[in-house]
C-alpha cells in the first residue's frame, strides 16, 4: 500500500490554493491602487474569488485531518527549477515534486476556474 493518487491530488490543492489566494490577493490590491472609474465589479469578483477559494482550503484541511495526510516543503532544487515537498499518509512518505512551471500554470488554471465559476 501506498499514498493514492486521490490523495496526492489533495496534497497538490493544499499546496496551489493558498499560492492562487495569495496571488488574488496581491491583485486585488493592485486593482484597488489602479484608480478605475468602476472598480467596485473587478474588487466583488476577485474579493469572490479569494471567499471561494478559502472555503475550499478549509475543506482541503478537514480532509487532510481526516486521513491523517501532512504536507511539507522541502527544498527548491536548481535554482527554483523545481520545488520538492514530502507527503507522509498512514505511515507512508513519498516525495513530490514540481516543476516551478507546472506549479505557475496550475495556480493560473485554478484562477480562470474561480474568475470563470459566480455563485
């Protein structure tokens, strides 16, 4: 037995997720500085964005709580190349890791689905 792909899946989203929040939040900012004439529909729909994007951490958390599945970052190799992290499940260690390219486009990808997805 091993760590399950579905879990690993949750490691990745317990690492893009705060990356995609932080990157909100640094645009919201820079949205707010801009000075448009309507701001108000660009800083509802990134403050919705970061919202949504919370909640999910949260239950991204309480299911790696349920099952026991830490994360932690290791290193950058090759001078940011690639970032290595150790995901340790049930007695189980195995190494990830992910091209800084890789990690760059997931966070994007995850922001066109939150920017994309208006509840």
């Amino acid at each position: 037995m091993h760590i399950k792909p579905e879990e690993l899946k949750l490691a990745r989203l317990f690492i893009y997720l705060p990356m995609a929040r932080k990157v909100m939040e640094k645009d919201l900012t820079k949205v707010n500085a801009a000075g448009f004439k309507f701001s108000e529909p660009y800083t509802e729909m990134i403050e919705g964005c970061i919202e949504r994007i919370g909640k999910e951490i949260y239950k991204i958390k309480r299911d790696l709580n349920k099952i026991g599945l830490k994360v932690y970052a290791k290193d950058r190799v090759q001078g940011d190349l690639f970032v290595r992290y150790l995901v340790k499940c049930r007695g189980f260690e195995q190494e990830m890791a992910i091209l800084s390219e890789v990690m760059k486009n997931s966070v994007r990808d995850i922001i066109i689905n939150y920017m994309a997805f208006r509840s």
